[in-house]
C-alpha cells in the first residue's frame, strides 16, 4: 500500500507540499465547496488551493441546506459573491468597485459543480462573478468541457490577482499546479502496462476559439474603449470617453470621442493620449452610443481584447450582443501568454494596418485587427503551421 502525505492527500512520492508558497494571507475570504467525488480526485486543485491560502475554508457536499456556515454568508448577500458563470453574472471590473469580503468557489466537473448550484437555492440569492482567463489552462492531465475553462486553482489565482492586485503574488500558487501536472505526464511517459482506454486520435483542427474566428469573420466588428477612470476607493464609476470599432471584412470603421459627464481624472488624458480640451469637446455620451448602436448589424458580434470596456458599453445603453475575447484564442495561438495587444502583434508578424485614429485608441484598434487578420488566418489552416522560434520583444 503506497503511502500518502496527509497533507494534500497524494502519494509521498508525487507530494506537491514542498512547491506549495507560504499560505498567503488576503482580503478575500475564499470559501470553497467541493462535490464530493471531486474530493476522491487526485489531480484536483481545489485543496491544492486551500493549502495556499490562509483566509480560506473548504467544505465537501452536494445539499448544503441546514448548512450552519453557508447559511451564515447568505445572511450577508452585499459582502459575498459566487464564482459561477451565468447571465446574472458581474464581471471582474465592476466587481472591483466593491469588491465581496467572501468568494464562495464551487469545485468540481462542470456537471457536478451546476449541480451543486441547483441544489442550494441559498447560492441562488448570492450575486455571481464571472471571468475570461488571460491564459489556455495548464490542466493538460484532464480534459476540460471548453477552451476556455480552466482548474479551481488557476480560476482562483485568476480572480484574486484581478481583485486584489499583485497578481504575480497569487501566481506563486501556479507552481504546485504545475509540478503536479508534469510529475503526472511525467509517470504517464515512462508507463510500461498498457492504457486501459484506446486513443483515437481524428483529423488536425486548429483550436476551437480560431476556429469560431474564422467562421464568424463577416460578422466581426473589432472594438476598443478607452474610459475615464478614477483611483479604486474614489467611489466614481468609470465612464467611456473615446470608442473605436472597425469591420475588418468590409473596411467600415467607427470612432466618438465622448465628453465626460463625471469629473475628468488627472490621469485620463495621458492614459488615452488626448488632450483635456478634445475629451470636454466630445459629443454627448447619448449620442454617440446611438450612432454606435446604429453601426451595428443585428449579426453583427464584438471583438474585443478586455472585457472593461465592453461592460461599460453595456451599462451605457447599447444592445448586448456576443463578443469574441481575441486574447484568449491569441494565447492558444501562441501557447502562452499573449500580452497586451501590441505585443502579440509583434508576436505573430500581423500584417499592417493603417493608422486611422487618433490616441491610444487608435494604435490598440489598429494591433487588435492585425492580431485578429492572423488568428482568422490561423482558423482557416488545414495544416499546423511550423513552430519557430519567435523573436524576443520588448515592451515599452
């Protein structure tokens, strides 16, 4: 019988302890629950998690009704939030104007962690906080539902870098992931008995999030906002003051610089790299959102490098529609993290595209349509492209 670290619960000889950092301390109180058959898992994350974190509980069931500790938190909806998506669900950003004290996290199969959603009406009542990742998951021992989810682990490290900061603080706990992950591929590689599953392996596809690029391309409208926003604590909401917007399939561009209705932070005409007097001259907020609105087709889906702006087009009146996360399917590109958007320009060799804005807006708008032209390039292949070694690029 092997022995097992009664502490994360794996085998001695793949105890991941020694990489795990010192619990770190935080803001966020992060409870989680875990389905119960998630527990028997070996290569789950959730405790890996809560080994890492000192402000942390983890609780295991299914029905958590009567539940002294869950019932306590719903008690206190204005200080606790789910990470669980949804059509309720918050993005990050506008969770960080008033960031919850608790972060209740579901563990689990995707199946099994809805599950879990449906049998607590407690969980129900509790506002929810969903997420794009910056980066593909690691978990390549276990297959996930979608592209774009992700492990407990890195969907925590995700959340509490954006709403605490320090996100290189939180990605210390990556490296038990990780040491985790290869040790399992590791033993995978060196097997000797046989798989107990066959494996068929189809025809060469370029990734999902590529492929969806390529396909929706007539309908893409590449968006970028920039906004006027103040310090968190100043208790201002951010607001848009210049939108930029092209479709690459037929040339057609979109630009408003919008004047600000809330006082101007100091910071936002250098940020956005307008002048005071062209940010105050800027037509009305209700305006030019019209005149957007009206640039849109009803097929019409956004391309978008961050959400952050795309909320505050939401909240400033214009028709939700879908939007594609070109950071996300440039990261699956590039097996890596992509950067900001001028980086992974570079990055891929995207084509040039004319300057026609002016600002920041106008250098970003310019890099998101380049990156986009490659990525639909890149979906559109019937064979994968030849690695090569990318040259080396700095950031300014």
């Amino acid at each position: 019988m092997r022995s097992l670290c009664l502490r994360c619960y794996r085998p001695e000889s793949a105890c991941y302890c020694s990489q795990l950092p010192p619990r770190l301390d935080t803001r966020t109180r992060v409870v989680f629950l875990q389905h119960p058959r998630e527990r028997r898992v070996a290569i789950g994350t959730a405790r890996m998690a809560h080994l890492a974190l000192a402000n942390s509980e983890l609780h295991q069931g299914v029905d958590f009704t009567g539940h002294a500790r869950l019932e306590e938190l719903a008690a206190r909806p204005e200080s606790v939030a789910v990470l669980f998506p949804g059509e309720e669900a918050i993005s990050v950003e506008q969770a960080r104007m008033r960031p919850p004290e608790t972060l209740i996290v579901v563990d689990g199969t995707w199946p099994q962690a809805k599950k879990v959603v449906s049998r607590n009406p407690v969980l129900a009542g509790l506002p929810r906080i969903g997420f794009v990742p910056r980066r593909p998951s690691n978990y390549r021992i276990r297959a996930e539902p979608a592209d774009h989810c992700v492990s407990t682990i890195e969907a925590v490290v995700e959340i509490l870098g954006l709403l605490e900061g320090e996100p290189e603080r939180f990605d210390t706990m990556l490296r038990a992931f990780e040491y985790m992950v290869d040790t399992q591929l590791g033993r995978q590689s060196t097997r000797t008995s046989p798989n107990r599953r066959r494996i068929h392996y189809g025809p060469w596809r370029p990734p999902l999030e590529l492929r969806e690029l390529a396909e929706g391309f007539e309908n893409l409208v590449v968006f970028y906002g920039e906004a006027n926003a103040h310090p968190t604590g100043a208790d201002i909401p951010a607001e848009l003051v210049h939108v930029v917007a092209s479709r690459p399939a037929s040339g057609e561009r979109f630009e408003a610089v919008i004047a600000p209705e809330q006082p101007l932070a100091r910071s936002t005409p250098l940020h956005v790299e307008l002048s005071e007097d062209v940010l105050r001259a800027g037509e009305p907020r209700s305006e030019a959102l019209a005149r957007f609105e009206r640039f849109l087709r009803p097929s019409d889906e956004l391309a978008v490098w961050t959400s952050f702006a795309l909320d505050l087009l939401w909240e400033g009146g214009v028709s939700r529609r879908p939007a594609r996360n070109v950071r996300l399917a440039t990261a699956r590109a590039l097996e890596g993290k992509a950067g900001s958007v001028e980086h992974a320009m570079a990055l891929l060799s995207g084509p040039e595209v004319p300057l026609w804005a002016p600002g920041r807006a106008g250098v970003r708008i310019r890099a998101l349509e380049s990156v986009l032209r490659v990525l639909v390039d890149r979906g559109n292949a019937r064979e994968p492209m030849k690695r090569v070694k990318q040259p080396e690029v700095v950031q300014g």
